[in-house]
C-alpha cells in the first residue's frame, strides 16, 4: 500500500464537523487502497493563498515526510493547481486534495461502460481549469511556416483544447447511453410497476439492505456486491420484488457524500436520476455512525440539488446491532447482520406504495386477457370462475388501478 500523510486546515467555521470530515478522509485513503501513516493539521481563519499551510507548519510536514517515508500527502482542503505544486516543490512528494482522491476512486471501482465514461468526464472537467489557471511553464508549440515560425499556442492552451473536445465526444456517448437507459424506465414505467430507490451516505449499508430485501422475499435476482467500504457502489443496480401480491423494482444507487465534487456530480446526474424518477425513496441511515446528523443533513442537501426532495421519504435505520435507539430519527430500524427489520420494512413499503384498497368483481373477456397479465403485478388477481366468453375476476388493489376495470365489474 502507498504510504500517505493526511493534511488539513480547520476553519473556524468548520471547527464542529473538523474531526469528523478528517476521520472520513482517512476512510476515503483507505479505499483508495492507501494507508495513513500520519496526520498533521493546522488551525487557522484561512488558508495560506500560496502553501495553504503556514510556513512553520510546511517544515513540519517536510520534517514528517522524510521520518515515514510516506510518497503522497493528500489535502482535506480543496487546493489550488499552484498551491499543490508549491507544496509540492518543498517537501518532494506529490500533494492531491479531497477531490482528488474522490476522483482516484471512482476510477478504480467504476464497472460499466457507463460508469467509466462518467468518471473519465469528471477527471477532465476538474483537470480543466487547473490546466487553463496553470498557464503551462511558458512553453510554447512552434508555429508558422517553413520560412516564418510564430511564437505558435502555449502548450497548456493545446492540452485544455484537447481535454474540451474529449469531453464534448463524452457528453455525446453518455447522452446515447442515457437516451437507451430512458427507453428502459418507459418500458418500464407502461407495465405499472412501482418503483424504490434506496438512497443515502456512501457505506450507510444500502447493498447490504437491498440483499437482505432478496433473501426475506426469497427472488431469484442475483445478490449485489456489498462491501465495507466508501464508494463501494458506482453502478446502478435494479431487482424486481414480490411481495405479499404486490410488486415494484428496487433500485440501489451511489452513495452520496458531502461537498461531493462538482464535476462528479454532474458526471452522475443519469446515474442519480433513478433517485428523481422513483415513486418511494428509502433513506439507509447508518445508525451507528457518531456523525448522523451532519450525513443525514448532506443526504437531503443532495436530493435538494438533484430535484428530488419531494419524493415520500421512508427514514431506515440500519445497522440497528451496532447502536442504541434513535427512533426519534428514524421511521424503523434494521440489522442486515441479524436480518431483523425487514418484515417491517417491506410492509411499510407496501403501505406508501398502495395506500388506498378497494375490492371489486369483475368480468373480463378474453379478449381484453392482457388487461390480468398488465395488472396482476400492481393488484391481487383471483379468478374465481372461466365462463365461455371470459372470465369471473376478483381485483383487488390501489383505487387508481381497480379503477380501470370500471367497465367490467359485475
């Protein structure tokens, strides 16, 4: 494993959240397959505009640098391309910030096709400015002709072209791939069945929750990958459930995290969307973690900026075994571990998703027999006899779906 030093600067206006927004850093190096060998962090009302860091406190990571033989010193603080290289310069190993490492992630665990073209867009949108700020060294392409050569463009200046028009071929393979998913969820949409997303900080146990759904309903969908570990998920997973007659899709989605990268954010806005086009979110809350407050708070701040905050909203607490009650934050409580919760879950799923019954008899020809495969995964379909021209049906069912079967009932 690399060896790293994690670096930050508390604000004053960040003094509360300090500890723990550095304790999660060290999660982040660690599933970036790094390992911290030491922190240093410094107190401050700004960060130093040339080394972020005070000078004192340069000559003490120097110091650090060279007595653990660490090869990458990574910034909790959002650093400029100078400052980096500055800092750079002086202790003789390369400095990255937060984004940085969060990008380095997303390289590493992205899977599908989708997924990768997704963070190779983000690393170039971030790289971007950074290039065109940097101005390059001052060197310069040669231009003119054979007999009259220009001073031609800085080099930089023909990176940031080049990086522009590799995100611009990006955009265009995403927006096709986007376009294919959107024809999915309208296939998907015209069979009436509902849809859940579980949404919620990155490692709240939302995998391991979705696996647990599987296993209590016994479905055949192939269990997704859960791992202990911040960004475990990038892709987004779909299963079909069943569930005392009723059905709707299950969707686990990326986890989010505060102050997420711009550039990630709007990389993942299809990959996101399943959250903004879901008729239920499911919020897994890690119950344990001692900084609930502020993950949840990050949680809705995202939907906020997805465009999702007025979708109904079940609060779960998972991880039930590893805390103590905080029912006051949270609708029910699950253990993925123990398997207990879930019953109640799944029941409270079924409650917001169809909370309006109605029964009705029905007499279906059999020529309108597509009309029990359409509705028997949204409603209870009995048939109670087979007459000659059709069939004798009990429907019953959310009231917006029985209706549809007005001009059949008996």
């Amino acid at each position: 494993m690399k060896k790293v030093i994690l670096a930050g600067i508390c604000l004053k206006t960040e003094e509360s959240s300090f500890e723990g927004a550095m304790q999660e850093c060290v999660a982040l190096c660690e599933a970036c397959a790094y390992e911290v060998v030491s922190i240093i962090t410094q107190t401050g009302n700004s960060l130093d505009r040339n080394t972020a860091f005070r000078k004192g406190k340069i000559e003490e990571l120097e110091q650090l640098v060279e007595n653990t033989d660490a090869q990458l010193v990574v910034f909790y603080n959002v650093l400029t391309v100078q400052m980096a290289h500055r800092i750079s310069e002086q202790i003789g190993i390369n400095v990255i910030d937060r984004t940085s490492l969060i990008l380095d992630i997303f390289a590493t665990r992205a899977r599908s096709r989708q997924a990768k073209l997704q963070v190779e867009m983000a690393r170039l949108e971030y790289a971007l400015p950074h290039m065109i700020s940097e101005g390059g060294s001052q060197e310069r392409s040669r231009g003119g002709g054979v007999t009259n050569r220009g001073a031609g463009e800085m080099r930089s200046a023909v990176i940031a072209r080049t990086y522009r028009n590799r995100i611009a071929e990006l955009r265009k393979e995403l927006s096709d791939i986007e376009s294919r998913r959107n024809r999915d969820e309208r296939r998907r949409s015209k069979t009436l069945v509902r849809r859940v997303a579980l949404i919620g900080y990155t490692n709240a146990g939302k995998s391991s929750l979705m696996n647990s759904i599987l296993k209590e309903c016994r479905q055949s969908g192939s269990p997704v990958e859960a791992v202990d570990m911040l960004f475990a998920t990038l892709d987004t997973s779909v299963r079909s459930i069943q569930y005392k007659g009723y059905g709707f899709l299950l969707y686990d989605t990326v986890g989010f995290v505060s102050d997420l990268p711009e550039p990630l954010r709007r990389a993942f806005h299809s990959t996101l969307s399943c959250a903004c086009e879901a008729d239920l979110l499911i919020h897994v809350i890690d119950s344990s973690d001692p900084d609930i407050q502020q993950k949840i708070q990050a949680t809705e701040d995202t939907l906020k900026q997805i465009h999702a905050d007025d979708i109904p909203v079940i609060r779960v607490g998972n991880k039930s075994d590893l805390s103590e009650d905080r029912s006051e934050t949270y609708s029910l409580t699950t253990s993925c571990l123990h398997g207990t919760g879930i019953t109640l879950l799944l029941d409270a799923i079924i409650e917001k998703l169809y909370p309006k019954e109605e029964t009705c008899a029905v007499f279906l020809p059999y020529d309108k027999i597509g009309m029990f495969d359409e509705y028997r995964k949204v409603c209870t379909m009995t048939v109670d006899e087979h007459l000659e021209h059709g069939m004798m049906i009990t429907v019953s069912g959310p009231s917006e779906f029985v209706q549809a079967f007005r001009n059949y009932r008996i």
